[in-house]
C-alpha cells in the first residue's frame, strides 16, 4: 500500500454519509459520515476519518481504538469510572470492550484506528 495523506484532515471533504449512529440516545439521531482508510489484509485494524453530528449514543466499538479529536467537543461517560471530557486537540485510548455514552456538543471529527 502506497503512503496516504489526507490534506487539511480536520476540513478535508470527501466524507461518505454513512446514516444514524447504530444505538441514538438523542432525537433526532445523530448522523456519521466517514472516509475509511484500508490498510493491506495483514491487518487486522480499521482506520480512517468519521465525523457526527451532535447528540448523544451508545458506543458501539467491541475492539479497542486509538482516536484523535480533530474538531468539536464533548463527553464519554464509560458504564464503569468517571465522565472523561475531550475537545479538537486531545487523542483518547479505549481498550477493548469500553462501553458507554457518547455525548457531543459540536459536530466531531475525529482520526480513528480500531484494533
């Protein structure tokens, strides 16, 4: 696999519509548009930009995940521990199996690689 930049990722266009969130806690449901990122088949990883509209839902990622907040802000409160708060700028490590609320009070952008 050649090299990919994604120039000016945090506004780049080409993001696919993808549909409401899998589990909305907030009406209307939130909606995610991604660009995915294939590496070869020697990975067992995802990766790519997603972005989502404002709301709150249910985390729905069994592996664990490496993300970098490129724009917005909010909150995830895990099913076990305290309220973690995040905004464009700051990079969150999940282990597998992390399982909580999503709550977004601006459109998010994030960088992902799911393991």
């Amino acid at each position: 696999m050649p090299i990919k930049i994604i120039s000016s990722s945090a506004s780049t266009s080409g993001l696919l519509p993808k549909g409401p969130v899998s589990a909305p806690l907030s009406d209307p449901a939130c909606q995610v548009s991604s660009l995915d990122v294939a590496f070869d088949e020697s990975c067992a990883c995802t990766t790519g930009l997603w972005e989502c509209s404002p709301g709150s839902f249910r985390r729905a990622v069994a592996g664990g995940e490496v993300m970098h907040i490129l724009t917005g802000k909010g909150s995830f409160q895990p099913d076990e521990g305290p309220m973690i708060r995040f905004q464009a700028g700051d990079t969150l490590f999940f282990p597998p199996q992390t399982n909580g609320v999503w709550s977004f009070e601006d459109a998010v952008r994030k960088v992902y690689v799911v393991v």
